[in-house]
C-alpha cells in the first residue's frame, strides 16, 4: 500500500449503494465514473499536474506524469468525464 494505491473500493461501494437504492440524483465530491453531478473541489488532476510540471526541473516533471497516483487519479476522473451518467461538474 502507499499513496498511489487505488482507491477503488470506496467507489464500487458507492456505485453499488446508488444502484441498488435508485437514487433519483447522485451527486459526488469522489472521482466517481457513474455519478450525476461532481464537484470538482480540488479542480482537475490532469490541468493541476500541468501547472506543478511547468515549475519542476526535466528529470521530475518526467517522473510526475508516470507516478501511480497521478495515473490512477487522472484515469478515474477520465471515466467519470466519459460516463454517460455525469450530467453536471462544477469547480
């Protein structure tokens, strides 16, 4: 375990809940593929990563894009973007 272990429990669980009980809205603070609303609270993973590589010597910002973290975080926002469920995402 360590910070890049995916979290991907607490999503199955999430999705799991909200399927079995029919909300009639889910709204999601989680990088989670399947909700209706998400509230990006600490703004995209991949526009932020952007950012902190443009202040990182070469031999970092190489290293930041290929972390475990950063790619399980910026492939969960991806399927959440992608899932035809999201209706509404504010930052």
């Amino acid at each position: 375990m360590g910070a890049y272990q995916p979290r991907t429990g607490l999503a199955d669980a999430a999705r799991a809940l909200w399927q079995r009980e029919n909300f009639d809205l889910v709204q999601s603070h989680e990088r989670i593929a399947g909700c209706d609303i998400y509230r990006a609270g600490d703004g995209v993973h991949h526009r932020w990563l952007a950012q902190r590589a443009r202040i990182l010597p070469g031999w970092r910002r190489a290293l930041l894009l290929s972390d475990r973290y950063h790619r399980y975080v910026m492939d969960a926002e991806r399927a959440m973007y992608q899932a035809p469920e999201l209706k509404s995402r504010y930052l």
